[in-house]
C-alpha cells in the first residue's frame, strides 16, 4: 500500500471501510455516466453496484481472514479467495450485455468496463486508492484517444464510400451523371 493510502487509513480510522464503500460507489457511478450518456447497455446503476459489490466482497474477506484467524490452529484462509470469485461473477454479468446480430457483436466495450468497475471496486476495497485513480485516469485518456479514433475511421470510410459513388457515376466519357436516388 503506498504513503497516501495509509495516510487515508490512518486519518480515517474505524470509518475508512465505510469510505471505501463510498468511494467505490461514487467511481462507479462516473464510470457509468459515460455508458448511460451514449445510450449502451448497461448505465450508472449497474456500474455503481458492480463497483460497491466488488468492494464490499473484498472487504469481507479481508476482514474475515483478521477475525476469525485464530478460530482453528490448522485452517488456512485466503483473503483473496471470495476477489477471485468476484472476476468469475463479472464475467457472467459481462456475457449479458454482449449481443450478436448476424456477424455484428455489440456490448463489447461495456463487458469490459463492467469488468473494470469490479477491478476498480476489488482495489477500492483492499485499500488501494491511489492505484485505483490512477488506472481511472489512465483508462479515461485512453477511452478518450479511442473513440478519437472511432471517429476518425467512420468519417474516412464515409469519404471512400462519397468517392467510390462519385467514380460509379461517371460515365465512360468523364463525365459525370446526377446521382439520383
């Protein structure tokens, strides 16, 4: 855990676990703005409970591990045992939002970030909150650059596709003909 993570812990005391549910819902819920804005799948809502669950999950299990390790002398307790079954989780609630139409599969982007939204909460919820902003803001650029160049590609595509008609529409000669509907 780096300094200011445990400076965030120690300022906090007993109501840090609180926090970090908090703040995962709150990451959650941004992560989900950007879904509900373009009108996909899965919006705030979804992105908000992916994160606090996976949040809540990690912490349970790491604050199990503390309780009840003295409880037998020869049981063996995996505080990330419960964080690998959130991963199994997530990737059935990503398999919901992915659809195929013929040989068009949409719901991609939103699996994963669903799948992130549980990476962000897993990490919120182990106490990791300078990791965790720091892979917000480095998955945001890169979503940013992304669509950048989504874009860039379909208006290209639109020019060949302008091009392509306007070379149809010529006639032998050179010259052009009206393009009619």
């Amino acid at each position: 855990m780096l300094f200011a993570d445990q400076l965030i812990v120690a300022w906090l005391g007993e109501y840090e676990w609180l926090m970090r549910i908090l703040v995962s819902c709150i990451l959650g819920f941004c992560i989900g703005l950007n879904r509900t804005h373009k009108h996909k799948p899965a919006g705030v809502k979804t992105y908000m409970f992916v994160a606090a669950a996976s949040t809540l999950i990690t912490i349970v299990s790491i604050q199990s591990v503390t309780l009840y390790a003295g409880l037998r002398e020869h049981t063996m307790m995996d505080p990330m045992r419960l964080a690998a079954q959130i991963v199994t989780g997530l990737g059935f609630i990503g398999a919901g939002v992915i659809l195929k139409d013929g040989v068009k599969i949409s719901g991609l982007t939103s699996a994963a970030m669903i799948f992130f939204a549980g990476g962000i909460g897993i990490g919120i919820g182990a106490g990791f909150y300078t990791l965790v902003i720091f892979a917000l803001i480095v998955a945001h650029i890169f979503l940013k650059l992304g669509e950048w160049v989504e874009k860039r590609e379909q208006q290209q595509e639109c020019l060949q596709a302008a091009a392509n008609a306007a070379a149809a529409s010529s006639d032998k000669n050179g010259q052009s003909k009206p393009l009619t509907r």
